[in-house]
C-alpha cells in the first residue's frame, strides 16, 4: 500500500500541470538545490474591526524527501512566485 502511495505522490509532483521547479534555499542562503513544489494561493479573509480584508496568501507543498530539515526562514523560489521566507512551517522543530 505505501508504495502505490509514493508512487501516486511522484506522479502528483511529476506532473506539469500540478508542480513545477523551484530552487529551495536552507535558512534562506546559498545556492540551494533543486525540488518540485505544488503552489497553492487561496486568500484569506481577515476580520478588521467591523469590516473584513481578503489577503492574498501563497502556500507551497514540498516533497519531504526533498528537503530534510524544513525551517522558519528558508526560502524559495521558482519562475512564477518570487522568493518567500515562511513565517512557519510544519516541521517538529518549527
């Protein structure tokens, strides 16, 4: 069963249409490596006051195997996003 899962997630980021290339830079530095993400935007309304804001957000799906050690302020960047520090990440140690 995991490896028909695994195999499913490598078509999912495998696909052009779904993924595309980004550079990935540990503590946001250096010449980083290679990864495929899957870039997500969905907007989030915000309360203000009595009014309500939508802010424009962008969320990136990376491949654990990828990256080992995901962590608050590593950056990345592809030809469609610009570079982005996450505030947080889903890491233990984030």
């Amino acid at each position: 069963m995991q490896a028909a899962f695994g195999a499913a997630i490598d078509a999912i980021f495998r696909d052009a249409n779904v993924a595309e290339d980004a550079i990935w830079r540990a503590g946001g530095a250096g010449d980083g490596i290679a990864v495929r993400v899957i870039r997500k935007s969905p907007d989030e309304v915000v309360g203000f006051g009595s009014s309500r804001a939508v802010m424009a957000t962008v969320l990136i799906d990376v491949r654990a195997l990828e990256i080992a050690s995901p962590a608050s302020g590593d950056t990345g960047i592809s030809g469609r996003w610009p570079t982005s520090s996450p505030s947080s990440c889903n890491a233990p140690d984030c």
